[in-house]
C-alpha cells in the first residue's frame, strides 16, 4: 500500500534546487552601483573633471583665494560718561581703528566721521559699567559698534571695529 515512488525526498529536491538566473539578477544589480562608486570616486579625486573640461584655471583660483590688503582708518578718542544708579559717575575712553577693504572708502568715512561719533557716542552713554566688566562685554560693543559703523557709513563696508584703547573708570 505504499508505493517507493511517494518519498519526502523527492519534494526536497526540488525545493533546494537553485533557480535559474540567480547569478544574472546580481551581476545586473550591482553593475550600476558598482558604476556609480566608480564614477564619484572619480570625480572626487578630480580625475572625471579633468576628462570632461571642467577643470579650473589655477591661475584664478589664486588670485581669487588672495585676500586684499585691508585699509584702517583711525578714529578720534572718545570720552563718555557710562549710565548707572550709584552717584559716582564712570567713564569709558575708547580709542578705536575701522577696517575696511579699498583705499577709497576711506576719504568717504571721514566725510561721515561726525554721524559715526554721534552714533558711537549715543552707545557708549547708554552702556553701564558692569556690561563691560568681561571679554563678553567687549565682543559685545565691538559687534553693536560695527554695526552703528556700517549704518553711519553706508554703503561703505566696514569689516571690523578694533580697539587700541579700551579704559573704563
């Protein structure tokens, strides 16, 4: 009543046998991604854009990568009076250089040189004694005044405030 034709092992052959076109499947799909590695490798290391005429003028990029003499102007020594509740009154005396970029900017912030003090001026007698007792305190003027400087100037550029007197009594 058994037949030898009905055995488990004939059913497991046939499921472990390998498909046909297991080994294209893979080629197929990792070709492009192997492409792609291929290409950005190339691309980054600078060899693809070389091939393709995209390389840039070395010549340029020098020049372009060279940074311009900056220009400073000196400006007068200030004197405020600082605000604060006790009755003994401080005083701040800046002396201060702006920097800026061309050598004709320069002739344009001395005809501006009364709005800036005036500008300067205003600031500092709003500041107390306590907001500049710190490294913070003087990053913070020279960022409120290079500010003030760029509004009192426009449409000169100013790059930087630099302080070469800074006393607070």
């Amino acid at each position: 009543m058994s037949s030898k034709t009905d055995t488990p092992k004939d059913e497991t052959t046939e499921d472990t046998a390998p498909k046909p076109g297991g080994k294209k499947k893979l080629i197929l799909m990792a070709a492009p991604v192997l492409l792609i590695a291929l290409g950005a490798g190339l691309w980054f290391s600078g060899i693809l854009p070389g091939l393709l005429g995209m390389k840039h003028d070395e010549h340029h990029e020098a020049e372009a990568g060279k940074p311009a003499i900056p220009v400073f102007v000196d400006l007068p020594d200030m004197i405020a009076n600082l605000a604060g509740p006790s009755s003994k009154p401080s005083y701040i005396k800046l002396q201060a250089r702006l920097e800026v970029s061309r050598q004709e900017d320069v002739e344009k912030i001395k005809l501006a040189m009364p709005r800036l003090q005036d500008m300067f001026q205003t600031y500092l007698r709003e500041m107390r004694p306590e907001e500049l007792r710190n490294s913070i305190g003087t990053y913070r003027l020279r960022e409120e005044l290079l500010g003030r400087a760029n509004v009192a100037v426009a449409p000169v550029k100013v790059h930087d405030v630099l302080f070469t007197q800074l006393l607070i009594q």
